[in-house]
C-alpha cells in the first residue's frame, strides 16, 4: 500500500515520463507518410504545374532545399559543376548528422522533359520555354521526377522525425540534368564525396509507368546498361550518280556496315549478356544524283559487362573498316569512329546481398504481396555515377509503381492500347498512393542501414 502523497507522486512521475517521449516516438513510417502526404500532394501539384529542363531547375531546387531545411538538415544549393563552362548547376545537398554511424545517400532528380503534357490533369503544365538551341518548347514532368522530389522530401521529414531510431549521416541529394545525363558527374565534381562524407550505401528510386501504385518493383544485379553514344564517319569517293564505277559510294558501304554491325549481336555475343547496337541515325548526300563523300551515323550501344561493352565497341570499328576495306577504300579513307566518352552513362548495378536485405525489409514494411522481382532493362540511368567504378559503394535503385490498379487491367484486355511509358505526355502517375508509398519504402530502407 502506499499513501496519497505517494500516489500524487507516483503519478506526477508517471505524467513527466509521458510528456518527456517525444510524441513521434510511438510513429511508423507509414503513419508520418500518412500525416504528411496532404502538404506533399500540394507540394507534388506545383511541381507538376512548374516543371523545368535539365540544366534549368532553379525552381525546383529551391523548393527542394526550402523543404529540406525547414525539415532540419544542413543545405548546401547550387551543388555541382557542368563540364560547359558557364552553366550553373542547381544541385542541392543537404545533411543530417545524428551521431556515429554508416553514411546513407538519398537521391532524386528534379529535371522534366520538353513534351507538350496531354494528360487532361487540372493540374497539368501549360508551360513552354526555349531550349538550349534556342527553340520554344512545351515542358512536362513526362518522366515523374515531381514524384521523386515529393518523395524525397516526405523521406526526409520522417527520418528527421524519427530520429531517435537511427544513427549516423543521411544525406539527400537533389541532382539536376538525369534527362540529359551530367547531373551526378557535376555533383561528383563539385567534392559530392569529398565536401561531404562518402556513403556507404546509395538508394535511389524511379516511378514505374507499368507497375501498381502501392507496389514496388526490384531487381537484383544489373537494372540499368551502360549506354554510349558512338559518332561514325563513313567516307567515300564522291562523283555523278550515273557513273558509279568512277566514285566509292558511302551510301552503299553504309549499307553493307550496318547490316554487318547485326553480327555483333547474333555471332559474336555471348547470348546470355544482352548488347544493343542501334543506328538512329543516318545522313549523307544532297541530291538524287550526286554520289556523296559521306555518310555520318550516330549510335547508341547498350551493355551491362565492361568486358562486353569494350569488345562490342571495339567491334562496331573492326567491322567498318573492315567493310571499308572489302569496298577498295584506301587506307586514309578508313572509317573514323569516335565513342563520345563525355556522354557515357554506365550500368545501374543493384548489389545483390543490398537488394536481399532490403527486400526483406520492404515485405515487413510494404507486405509481402506489394514486392515485385522485375526485369532488368537496357535503359540507362545516371544514378549508377553515385556508386563510383566498379559499383565500390553498394546501391540499389528501386522502382515505384504509378499505375491506378483499374488502368491496369483495362491494359490488359484484348485490343486495349498500352499503357502511356515514361516519356509519354499521356503519363500521368497516381500521387496518391504513390508518394505514400516511396516514403515509406525509402524511410524503412534508411531506418535499417542505420538503425541503432
Ligand atoms: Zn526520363
Ligand atoms: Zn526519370
């Protein structure tokens, strides 16, 4: 038994204690993204409405580091230095230290695409501007990069709220110019790993224009190909169009190579390491009667393997000259091929044992039945630049499905027109659940690389 003056003070105690947790203590992941997804769907609207070319987010990413600042982490903005001198870039960092513990990165993109938006949204972008070349454009989130920035900051509101369950130093990175690839390279540049600490762990994400919202998509090892971007000059001699046995016609040879440039593929791969060589694009000549002196193509050629990519790439020269060769070219005629090493985007890679734990941390968070294994693609992502050569900085990139569940099905039946892609300006990903559910995938992965 104990008296009233300790019972008063039993209680009093008991009060102090209740008051002194701090009230997100008892808070999921789940329940901050649930609390905050009304401001963010405003913050994702606006974004939608505003969108920006690469290398010209200066909106965005003052919004970004508005938001992260008012969430509590140190900003740094124009983050990041282009190759193109003059160019500012409006990368944003900002850091959160909370004691000792693993560096986490947190990346999204803030760049949109000059399409002209037909979604029929009321929110949807009227938005035109020049592009660099000088021409009027129409601009559109095409790409869902307004998703990744609403995401991005719910993430970090609810790990600065949910503070005392981790430590060490998250850092989000808010990097311009995917689209047109440069972005990471400028971060990179400008000390991203020196000026602030090097992670040892990197998590990205993308939403995914043929996957449910609520669910997530995964895949294990390569996700994304190293993409290159190959210039190749076929010379010839020229001369009149009715005397060809007087020229050297570039436009036949061009010919002979490309169909020549197939074998890459089917003889002289190994089948299971997927490679795409593909022309899109080719000009030569003025006129219908005039052999000319040459042909310029330009080349993407996709990979996952260095070793593959170097011995395709080696390929696609050995196999122009040689055609240049059979053709009776002389020797200071050859092909001249030039691989753009500036334009070079390498493999996304996600390292396997990553991709394991935090899929078993996705089916605890998400429920077993919203994980998806997918596919890996030929596409490229510059997100890969964040895990440094050879994938030394374990990574993973994770998709978020944007798709309404009812869209889906009626994709699926016979006669149905597919699903708008990424790109598409029919795109028109669901905030809702969508944000809600990049939150929480991203939280719950951060929460288990650090937790305490
Ligand atoms: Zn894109
Ligand atoms: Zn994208």
């Amino acid at each position: 038994m104990c008296s009233l003056r300790e019972m008063k003070l039993h209680l009093a105690l008991t009060l102090v204690l209740a008051l002194s947790v701090p009230a997100f203590a008892q808070q999921t992941p789940q329940q901050i993204a649930d609390a905050e997804l009304p401001s963010l769907i405003t913050i994702y609207k606006d974004l939608h409405t505003h969108p920006e070319l690469s290398t010209h987010e200066e909106r965005s990413a003052a919004i970004v580091a508005k938001e992260l600042k008012a969430a509590g982490y140190e900003v740094t903005d124009h983050v990041g230095k282009y190759d193109k001198p003059g160019l500012t870039c409006f990368g944003v960092i900002g850091v959160m230290k909370n004691g000792d513990g693993p560096v986490v990165a947190v990346r999204t993109d803030l760049d949109a695409l000059p399409v002209h938006e037909d979604t029929g949204l009321p929110y949807a972008s009227t938005v035109t501007t020049k592009n660099d070349a000088g021409q009027e454009v129409s601009v559109m989130h095409a790409c869902g990069h307004d998703i990744h920035m609403s995401t991005f900051i719910g993430t970090a509101r609810a790990l600065a709220k949910l503070k005392d369950k981790w430590k060490g130093t998250v850092i989000f990175i808010g990097q311009p110019a995917e689209e047109t690839v440069g972005g990471a390279r400028a971060l990179l540049k400008d000390g991203l790993y020196t000026r602030w600490p090097k992670p040892a762990y990197v998590l990205g994400f993308h939403d995914n224009a043929q996957l449910e919202t609520g669910h997530i998509g995964v895949t294990s090892g390569y996700t994304y190909a190293n993409v290159d971007s190959v210039d190749v000059m076929v010379h010839g001699v020229s001369g009149h169009g009715a005397y060809p046995h007087k020229t050297k016609d570039p436009i036949v040879l061009s010919a002979e190579i490309i169909n020549a440039w197939q074998t890459i593929a089917s003889r002289m791969n190994n089948p299971v390491d997927p490679i795409v060589v593909t022309v899109g694009s080719i000009h030569g000549g003025t006129k219908h009667n005039i052999i000319p002196d040459d042909v310029k193509m330009q080349l993407t050629v996709r990979t996952y393997k260095s070793d593959v990519r170097e011995r395709v790439l080696a390929a696609i020269e050995q196999i122009a000259k040689g055609c240049a060769m059979a053709a009776g070219l002389p020797n200071d005629k050859m092909p001249e091929v030039f691989v753009r090493k500036d334009e070079f985007t390498p493999a996304t890679y996600n390292n396997p044992d990553l991709t394991k734990r935090l899929v078993g941390v996705w089916k605890q968070s998400l429920g077993e039945n919203n994980i998806e294994m997918v596919d890996p693609t030929m596409g490229g992502e510059d997100f890969s630049e964040y895990s440094l050569p050879d994938h030394s900085i374990p990574a993973v990139d994770v998709h978020i499905g944007a798709v309404a569940p009812e869209k889906i099905a009626e994709s699926k039946k016979p006669g149905a027109a597919p699903l708008p892609s990424l790109h598409s300006s029919k795109f028109a990903p669901v905030p809702e659940p969508t944000i809600r559910t990049g939150i929480v995938t991203m939280t719950s992965a951060v929460l288990d690389l650090m937790k305490k």
